[in-house]
C-alpha cells in the first residue's frame, strides 16, 4: 500500500520536491517519484507504438490514485495533501502528454468520463486497495476506444468538463509497489517497480531500461509462454533496450545507472552490447 512506500521515503528523508505544508515532504515526494515512473512508462510506450502491433492501448499521461490506497494514519493526512475524496484522484500529469493538452493538473479529481462514473469511495477495508483505480481505467480505456472523451473534472470543489484526446502506444501500465528491494516483474498486462528501484536508479535512463525490460516481457507474450523460459530474460534485454534508445534514452548512461543494479557481470556485458556503436 502507500502508506508502506510513505514510510520507506520518511525513512530516507527523501523530499524531491518542495513541501507544501509542514509535514507533506513525505507526500511530494512520493508525487515526484509516481510522477517520474509515469513519465518514462508514457515516453516509451508512445514512442514505440508501431513496435507493439496487438500489444497497443492509447495512453493518456495521467498518474492516479484514490484515497483507498492509503491506510490507518496516513488516510488523513494523504486526503488533505493531494486533495482526494470520493473520486479518483490525480497523482500527476505527464508533461506534454493528452492529459497536459486538455488541461488536467495534478490534485483535479476525475469525476466521469462520457457520463460514466468514476467512484473511488469506500471503507478502506477490500483485499484491493488499488482496485478503485483499476476500474476507472477499464472505463477510461473503453471511452477512448471511441475517440475523444469527455472527462468530467472536480478542482477545488468546482465541476466543469474538459476534452482529452489519447495518443496511441504500447501497452504499459505501470504500478510502483512497496520495499526497499531493488524489483520490478511484469504479470503480462502490467508492469510493477518496487520504491527502492525507483529511488535507486540513478538516471531517467537506466530507469527506462529497466520499465523497458518489464515493457517487453509483456509485449512478448512471455508469460503465455512458459516453455521459452530460458531465452526470456535475453529477449526482454534486447527489445527492452530498444524500445529505450527508441524513446531517446542513452545507453551509456543507462549503463553507469544500471552498475549498481545489475550485479551479474555476463548480464552486464550482454547489455552493453546492445547500444549502437
């Protein structure tokens, strides 16, 4: 849950972004570190979209969350400094992205999206906390099957309408998951990155290979497939590095921000050879 991921930033005095009350230092900086996930996952999934061919899904550039995810004493406190109730919240906005051209900003609460309702009210106590967030973009994806969507908006207690227009890419949702152990796997629809990978990566770029990686684990199929184990992890590898210098990512600085991260010197030499040049 957040509040787990709240705790690991307190514990490392982690505050990426300027506080906007005392005490909130914790919470921007679990924004700037969805914000930075979400931002790489959007850039690699829109720059290869003519690489995922079956594997698309059109991308919007928002991070969300609902008041759900958080638990015991931090409900409170994450409600006041991100704004949320009864609706889905918005965690962050990909710069650049459809999201950023129709005009949402971080905090906005997404009420509906073509009339539908997007609810994010409960009592906390389902066995999935992020399932309110799930729902809303089963209903998101839907609605932009269709073309533009209107997206009914709800900023600081005033509800007024906006258009979003998705942009097509590969499949990448992407969630970041509590612990301070340096993970990230793909379950073949979405990509997980632990906290601790996140704050460890020391470049965008190394982060990219790494989303990269989980990206083509699922663009490959790789867990309908169980009887090419073996060749996974290389295959990942290359399409995942890829689709990273594909999106603008450099490689050499990939791999000085993967040295602490990647301990398997074969591995690491495997990687290398993938950068042009």
């Amino acid at each position: 849950m957040r509040r787990l991921i709240l705790v690991l930033l307190a514990a490392l005095a982690l505050a990426p972004a300027p506080a906007t009350a005392a005490g909130d230092d914790r919470f921007e900086a679990l924004r700037a570190l969805d914000a930075r996930v979400g931002a790489i996952a959007f850039r690699l999934s829109v720059a290869n979209s003519g690489r995922c061919a079956g594997a698309t899904a059109l991308q919007d550039g928002l991070v969300l969350h609902s008041i759900e995810q958080y638990g015991g004493a931090d409900r409170e406190a994450a409600a006041s400094a991100y704004r949320l109730g009864a609706h889905i919240g918005v965690m962050a906005v990909v710069p650049g992205s459809p999201a950023d051209a129709a005009g949402l900003s971080a905090d906005d609460q997404l009420v509906s999206a073509n009339g539908r309702a997007l609810r994010a009210s409960g009592d906390g106590s389902g066995a999935e906390p992020r399932g309110f967030v799930t729902a809303a973009e089963r209903i998101l994806a839907d609605e932009y099957a269709q073309g533009a969507v209107t997206i009914g908006v709800l900023r600081d207690g005033h509800p007024f309408d906006l258009r979003l227009v998705p942009r097509p890419g590969c499949a990448a949702r992407i969630e970041m998951l509590p612990g301070r152990g340096v993970n990230a796997w793909a379950n073949g629809e979405r990509i997980m990155v632990s906290a601790g990978l996140a704050l460890r990566a020391t470049s965008d770029d190394a982060l990219a290979m790494v989303i990269g990686h989980e990206m083509a684990h699922n663009l490959l199929g790789h867990r309908l497939h169980g009887h090419r184990r073996a060749r996974f992890e290389e295959e990942a590898d290359r399409l995942g590095f890829a689709l990273a210098l594909a999106a603008g990512y450099d490689g050499g600085r990939a791999m000085a921000g993967l040295a602490g991260l990647v301990r398997d010197a074969k591995r690491t030499r495997r990687l290398a050879s993938f950068i042009p040049g």
